[in-house]
C-alpha cells in the first residue's frame, strides 16, 4: 500500500488541536476495514511557522485517503504521494525478519 499525505491550513494549531485531529483520523482510518477499502493512519505533524499540518496515510488510493479525511472532519487542501525513509526501512526489516514458508530462508 502506498503511502500519502493529507495536507491542510491550521492556524494557530496547538499540540491539543493536532492530537485531536491525529485521533479522528486515527479512529475513522480504522473504521475503514469496515467499509472493505483500507486506510491506515501513520503519523500527523504540524509545521508551526507554515500553519501547515501534515497527517501521513496508508491506502490503496488517494481517493480513500480524502474521503477518510473528509469522515475525520480534516478539511485539507491536497492529498499527495508520500515517501518515509524511515517507515520504508522499517518495512524492508520486518520483511527480512519474517519467517519464510516451511522454514526456507
């Protein structure tokens, strides 16, 4: 599943106001395995000089990701392709570290 980036205009944000919206997305990506499409929600982050919140997804499509958001009541002004270095490392070693199929490395 790729990863994409909700972006969206929050000003005066708080660390209150970003884990409020972090929860919602959080709560209606998992209500989404419901609904048979999945969305997952990864991380959020605020950018205090830009007024910018930045809320990071995994779906299928960015369509999902939009109406996922939409749900959340998270009003952003565009859903992006992501790229995390960090989460895509963390990938590749859950990967090398999972069993392989009868016991074949």
């Amino acid at each position: 599943m790729p990863d994409y980036c909700l972006e969206l205009y929050l000003a005066g944000g708080s660390r209150s106001a970003l884990e409020e919206a972090a929860e919602r997305a959080r709560a209606v990506a998992d209500s989404f395995g419901a609904g048979g499409r999945s969305v997952r929600y990864l991380r959020s982050t605020y950018l205090v000089e830009d007024e910018t919140c930045l809320h990071f997804f995994a779906a299928f499509s960015g369509e999902d990701v939009a109406e996922a958001a939409r749900q959340a009541g998270l009003t952003g002004d565009r859903v992006t392709r992501s790229i995390d270095t960090d989460h895509t490392l963390q990938r590749v070693r859950e990967v090398r570290r999972a069993p392989k199929e009868g016991g074949v490395p």
